[in-house]
C-alpha cells in the first residue's frame, strides 16, 4: 500500500512542501511524520494522528 502524500512547513525556507517519503516515529507518546527539507539536509516534523500513523507506516 503507498503512502499518503501529505505536506510540511519548512521553518528554514518558509516554504511548504508535499512528499510520500516520510517515516513515522514514536516520541514520548506523540506521532510524528519526518521529512528530509527539498531545499537542504535539516528535517521536518508533524504531528499526526495515532490513526494516519498506523495506516502509514
């Protein structure tokens, strides 16, 4: 099953993005989806469902 494209804010651009390349990660209870930034090598978080987290792993 593919990823769901879903988008990001880069907070060092200032620019939003939409990507499929993400891997979720468990952190202190929360989910996240984490990026690599297009416009250099730093990443990028967002906070997602425990629901969206399961189905998108």
């Amino acid at each position: 099953m593919a990823k769901q494209k879903i988008s990001f804010y880069d907070v060092k651009t200032k620019k939003k993005f939409e990507t499929e390349n993400y891997k979720i990660v468990d952190k202190s209870g929360r989910k996240f989806a984490v990026s690599k930034s297009p416009a250099g090598t730093h990443e990028c978080w967002r906070v997602v469902s425990k629901e969206f987290a399961d189905k998108n792993k």
